[in-house]
C-alpha cells in the first residue's frame, strides 16, 4: 500500500511539473514567461530532489522530458537537465543501445541527454543516433570507449565540424547527408562510422568537406544542424542535439525533382547555437537523369564550367571573420545581443555606434567596410525595412559590393518576430531565416 501510494504521489509531482513547463512554453510575452519562470523555480525549491530521482528513472521519450529538451534556452532547466544526467551516471553503467531507441533513415530527431561514462573495453556502444541494422558489408563497430571523456562536465570543447554528402544525385531518389559534430581528432572514427550510410550517400562514401572554423562549446549546450538550401528540401531542415563532448551526428535525408536536371545545387550546413551561426560547411553537387548512376566525385562528361565550380566549393571555405551589421536603431538590443556573441567566438564585427571614429565621415565608413566584410548581417524587421539609412547599407552591397552575385550568400537576413515582414522585391531572392532572438536575449550567449 505504502509502495502505491508513493507512486501515486510521483506520478501527480510529474504532472503537476509537466503543467508548469506546458505553461512556459506556450507563454507569448516576457511577463508571461517570466511568471512561469517563476513558478516552475518555486516547485524546484521544494520538489527538486524527488523529481531528480523519478526523472532519472524514466523514458528520454516521455513528455516531461521532452519538453524539458524544447526549454534547454532557460538556465534553471538546462541545469536541471545535467542534474538528471549526473543522477543517471551514478545509478547504472551505460550499456548497449536497445532496438526500440535507434533511429531511421527519414528520423526525426530526438532529445539527446549528455553521455554516460565511457564503457569497459569489452563492451562497445553504438554511437550516437547509430543504426542497429547491418549494412550489407561488414562495417567495423565504432568506439568510444578508447576516446578520452572531458573530466568537468562545464569544461568547453573544441568542436569541428564534418559533412558527408553525394557530389551527383539521381533525380527522385533518396539521398543523405550526414554531418558530425566532433572532437579534432576523432576523423578517423567519423569515416568509420559514415560507412554504414554508403548506399545513402550513392553507393559510395565521397571526401568529406570540413568547416575551417571550430567553436568551444560546453558539454550538454544544445547545438544546432540546419541546412540552407533553396532548391532541395532537405528532411528535416534542421536538427538539435546536445554536445556529448566526443562527437555527434546529424543525419538528413532529401530528393531532387526531376525539373533540377542539369542543375548545380549548392547550399550549406550551418552550426548554430541559440540562433547565433558558429560555423558553416558549403556542399554542391549536380542532379543527373533518374536513371543515371550517382556517385562520389565529379560526374565524367560534365560540363567544364560546372566541374570547375564543383571544384571550387569543395575547397574549405574558411568561417567569415569580419561581419558589418545592418539594423534600425530601435532594434539595437537584438544587435548588442548578437555583436557580443560574435565578438566572443573571436569575429571581428562593424557597428555604427562602436565602430566609426568621431569626426570620421560616417556614410564613407560605412561603404569602406561593407566592401572590407565577409557577411552583411541584416536584422530585418518593421524598423529596418522603414530605416533608409538600412536601406542605403544592403543597396550599396546589391550595386557595388557583390553585383554580379546578387550578393547571395553575402546578404545575410535574419528576422526574430513572425510573420516575416515582406521584403522589397530586390532582397526577395534572399533566404530570410527566423531565429528566436527572444532565446539569446533571455539566455546566456555562449562561451
């Protein structure tokens, strides 16, 4: 009886807690997120403990748990998160994945807890999201029990990025790209592992292409794959996990049209961590006839012009280091927010207000560094698109900076309120990507 009853009462502490994180969730305003916020911080102080231990306990794929991974922007819940991990860790000794928690080809992402200590020797993981099925060649299992684990779970890693993809893709067919998150010295690990998705990849593992860039990021930050590409859908567009501090992977599925045929289709995979881009791997590759075989490699009797440019994407293309920001003055908090970030991951970053000289004649400053960056970072809201002196800035880099492009790829959009503010006709062949600033003004920008 007594057993029942102390079920009971668990399981009402984890419906009582789950309202409290339904309600923060769906609050719309500042106010009413920072009640919620209050309120959930009120339960903790007097339930913590017991709901670290049932929360331990229970599936990664129940509610509860998450809707804590969709609230990991809010520190309280972040550190609530690594409080269940360290309790996990403590409990049992990590074992091999079971069927039911592996994932498929087309997978939707679920939340990934921070990793347990590393097995003995004698008894190897699967990595990460790894597939159970064998691929039809045997494909070396691979470990993690050889790689040394940060000692602090606080402690920053210097994380690369990898992504694997098919330089000629058959149109209507399936393909994947699979990119990882990895410590420098794991590439060998990263090439075992992408083996086992060779039949996605077009019947072969092509090279890899790296972002030039790292970012030191903290063991359990939430860390985001999303790919830009205009012309191919890619399922799903884009993906978050938590950094385990060895290496990750990200895995995403897509299809050309057969109306690309001919076609070179270039895009990028962009790391991101709450909204703030962090590094950037540029993929291209050609869609052929969709009885054509597709495989590593520039396709033999493709247009020269065309192999040329392939070529020229899959040199590393080095993470931007200077970015001029593009804002209304009445969005400056969102600017600020986006600057510091920037400035602490080591970018050099122009702003009006920090960056022109007293006395110094403004409007020439301004165009001598539009043509001295590496990326406009447009802020685009109700403000900017009624602010001419915004207007003056993306017009000059449309006319003078990067005319012959259109500045694509130069010309970065970002919008924080929905719907999207429409755009003047001459920025509407840019991509306008909405990122919650709202999450990296209430949070902490990251190390």
């Amino acid at each position: 009886m007594n057993k029942l009853l102390r079920r009971f009462q668990m399981n009402r502490l984890l419906q009582r807690f789950q309202k409290l994180l339904e309600q923060l969730l769906v609050a719309d305003s500042v106010e009413e997120r920072q009640s919620a916020l209050d309120a959930i911080e009120q339960f903790l102080s007097q339930h913590k403990s017991k709901l670290v231990s049932r929360l331990a306990t229970i599936s990664p794929s129940h509610s509860v748990i998450q809707l804590l991974h969709q609230l990991t922007s809010y520190a309280l819940l972040e550190n609530l998160l690594d409080d269940i991990a360290t309790v996990q860790r403590e409990q049992s000794a990590p074992s091999r994945r079971g069927a039911g928690d592996v994932d498929t080809f087309s997978m939707v992402d679920k939340p990934v807890s921070p990793p347990s200590p590393a097995p003995a020797p004698a008894d190897v993981p699967v990595p990460q999201d790894a597939e159970e099925a064998e691929p039809e060649a045997p494909v070396e299992e691979v470990s993690r029990s050889a790689v040394p684990r940060m000692k602090g779970e606080k402690t920053s890693d210097q994380v690369y990025f990898t992504a694997y993809y098919p330089r000629n893709v058959a149109a209507e067919r399936r393909y994947a790209l699979v990119a990882y998150a990895h410590l420098e010295h794991l590439h060998d690990l990263i090439a075992r592992d992408v083996e086992k998705f060779r039949e996605e990849l077009g019947g072969e593992v092509p090279q890899p292409r790296q972002a030039r860039q790292s970012a030191a990021i903290k063991i359990g930050t939430p860390l985001t794959l999303m790919i830009e590409c205009d012309e191919v859908t890619f399922e799903p567009q884009q993906l978050t996990k938590r950094w385990d501090g060895q290496w990750v992977r990200y895995l995403f599925d897509f299809a050309a049209p057969s109306t690309l045929v001919g076609e070179l289709i270039t895009g990028a995979v962009v790391a991101m961590i709450s909204g703030v881009e962090v590094a950037r791997v540029k993929f291209a590759f050609e869609i052929t006839p969709a009885e054509a075989e597709s495989g590593g490699g520039v396709a033999t009797g493709l247009n020269p012009l065309a192999a040329a440019k392939i070529k020229l994407e899959e040199a590393a293309t080095p993470m931007y280091q200077r970015i001029f920001i593009s804002y209304s003055r009445q969005d400056s908090k969102v600017a600020l927010v986006y600057r510091a970030v920037q400035e602490a991951l080591g970018n050099e970053v122009f702003m009006d207000s920090y960056s022109i000289r007293s006395g110094e004649n403004w409007r020439a400053a301004l165009a001598r560094a539009i043509d001295e960056a590496d990326v406009l970072q447009l802020f685009w809201s109700p403000n900017s698109a009624q602010s001419q002196n915004v207007r003056d800035e993306w017009d000059y880099a449309l006319n003078y900076r990067c005319q012959p492009t259109r500045c694509a790829g130069f010309i970065r959009p970002v919008y924080w309120d929905k719907p999207l503010h429409p755009p003047p006709p001459e920025l509407a062949h840019l991509n306008f990507r909405y990122v919650p600033i709202d999450d990296i003004i209430e949070g902490t920008p990251p190390d």
